[in-house]
C-alpha cells in the first residue's frame, strides 16, 4: 500500500467533512486576521490555552497508551508537542518518538522545545510513513478538526504494527463542560448564533455514539471509550475570555472592541458562579479517550 496514500472518504465521513471544511474556511480567514493583528496563533496558543486546557492530558493520553521505554510512538496532529513531549518522557531515549501537524506554525514552537522527538510536516489524512511503522499512535483534541476523521482513523491504524495501541482523546460534549456552555449562552443572548455557534466545533465529536461510528466507519471495530474529567483552569473570567477571543477555533477575529467590551462586563456577572473568591476560575472538561489494540 502507497504510504502516502489518503483512505477514499465513507458517506458518513464525506458529511462531516462538509460540515468541517465550512469551519476550518472560516478558522483560516481567523488565523489570517487573527495573524495581522495579534501574535503568531501558534504562540498564543501555545502560551494561553496549552497550560489552561491541555497539558494535564499530555500525560495521562501517554499513560493510556501505556508507552514503555524503547517504543515507536506517533502523535497525529501534535500542535505545539504537549502529548508527544509526554510520550518522548516515556519512551526516549531508547525509542522513537514523531510529531505531526498540518501547520508550520505550531511545528516551530514545537521544534524549540525538543531535538530528540522528529517534528513532520502532513496531513493526518496522508500519514507519510510505512504501513506498521509504530508500536502506539496517539492523538488528543485533534481528530474534530480533521477534514476526514474517518480517513485520519484509517491512517493512524495502518501506522500500528500488530498488538500496537490507538489512543484517541477529543472533548466530550459542549453541554458537559458547563463554563463554556455558560459562555456559548451569554454569547447567544449578546451577539446571535452565528457568533455563538462559533464555540461549538471543538466539541463536535462530543456524542459518544457518534464517536464510536467513525472508528467504526474506519474499520477499527472494538475500541474502549471512557470519559475522564480535567479542569479548566483561567487567573479570571476576563483571562478566560480574553484567550477565547484569540483562539483560531473559536472566537478568534469575531468581536470588535466594543463588543469584546459589553462581553466582558456581562461575563464578570453571568459567569462568576465559576470563579472563586480570588477570582480564579475553574470548571470541568471532560474527554471522551478512545483506545484500540491492532490485532
Ligand atoms: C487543538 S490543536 C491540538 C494540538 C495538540 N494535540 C495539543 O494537545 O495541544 C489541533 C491540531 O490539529 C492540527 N490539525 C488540524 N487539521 C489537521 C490535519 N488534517 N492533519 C494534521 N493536523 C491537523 C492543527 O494544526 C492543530 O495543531
């Protein structure tokens, strides 16, 4: 088989594709504004929401996939490196451990934190690398944003050699992480849905049916989802919602400085059940993480 070859998408794979490519236009329009006006979203992202959301599950994907010292590990959609760092812990210097990403940017950031872990340019739909080629893939909040989930899913399983381990984390449903859905609201009442709605694909894969037809769809048929809690951790409600609105996935580029302002105060008082006395926020997002044994 042709490594570099993409899986043709299923009828379930071409709708969400639609519905993705709608998001992921409308994210590189963002990254562009969100690039001319603001700092590379790479660092932002790295330096804001890596530590409030998703260093905490670096570790814990790593120990899912259960990386032993002298593995072969991929990390699909590796961002700015926080779970491949995790893996590279794990199973360097013995093993071999590669990052990959779709964007430059976030490669760049990545390639300073680490020489020892190889960071690839690509496509989690094409992964350019020989069939069996690792003991474990991971991935962690990257498979809803794939133009193909189902072709990715089909990929990375190809990548694993048999007894090798899958291990796929993506947020569970909007409705259970209850600071954003706060926010998702109090967005509504302020600007409208289309505004709103922005909020919403980070946790498209939420719906655990859902989530289990697309590794289904890809061919990988018995896999274990459990949903684990991890806090979301701001200085602030305004620290919280200043982050949202540089973020390429979300609200990145949407509101003028009037309307970021009216968010502001409106959210000091709709959102203060989350915060404490010292003003710290902190809430619940929890992840559904899916893992699979490649007979
Ligand atoms: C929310 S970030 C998560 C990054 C990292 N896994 C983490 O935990 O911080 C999603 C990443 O997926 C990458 N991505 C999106 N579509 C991709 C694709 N089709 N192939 C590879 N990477 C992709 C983005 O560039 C981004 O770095």
């Amino acid at each position: 088989m042709n490594p570099r070859a993409a899986a043709s998408p299923s009828p379930a794979d071409a709708a969400f594709a639609r519905h993705v490519a709608a998001e992921m236009n409308a994210k590189d329009k963002i990254m562009n504004t969100t690039t001319a006006t603001n700092s590379n979203p790479a660092e932002v992202y790295d330096r804001f929401f890596v530590p409030a959301l998703f260093a905490q599950w670096g570790p814990r994907v790593a120990a899912a996939a259960q990386i032993a010292p002298g593995d072969h590990a991929l990390d699909v959609g590796c961002g700015t490196g926080v779970l491949a760092l995790a893996v590279a812990e794990r199973a360097l210097p013995a093993g071999r451990v590669v990052g990959l990403d779709a964007s430059e940017e976030m490669l760049g950031v990545a390639r300073r934190k680490s020489s020892a872990i190889e960071w690839v340019p690509g496509k989690a739909e094409s992964l350019p690398f020989e069939d069996a080629s690792f003991d474990a893939v991971l991935s962690q909040v990257a498979l809803m944003l794939f133009e193909q989930p189902v072709g990715a899913l089909r990929q990375m399983w190809r990548m694993l050699r048999p007894g090798g381990r899958l291990v796929v984390a993506v947020p569970d449903r909007l409705e259970n992480s209850p600071g954003y859905l706060a926010l998702t609201e109090l967005l509504q009442r302020l600007f409208g849905s289309d505004i709103a709605d922005r909020m919403r694909p980070p946790f498209a894969l939420g719906d655990e049916p859902r989530l289990r037809g697309l590794f289904v769809d890809a061919g990988i048929g018995e896999v274990a989802i459990t949903t684990e809690h991890g806090p979301v951790r701001f200085d602030s409600i305004d620290a919280m919602i200043s982050t949202e609105r540089a973020c390429v996935w979300t609200l990145g580029g949407l509101l003028d400085a009037e309307q970021f302002e009216r968010l502001r105060r409106r959210a000091r008082q709709d959102l203060s059940a989350f915060a404490a006395t010292d003003g710290r926020v902190e809430f619940d997002m929890p992840m559904h993480v899916v893992t699979a044994c490649r007979p």
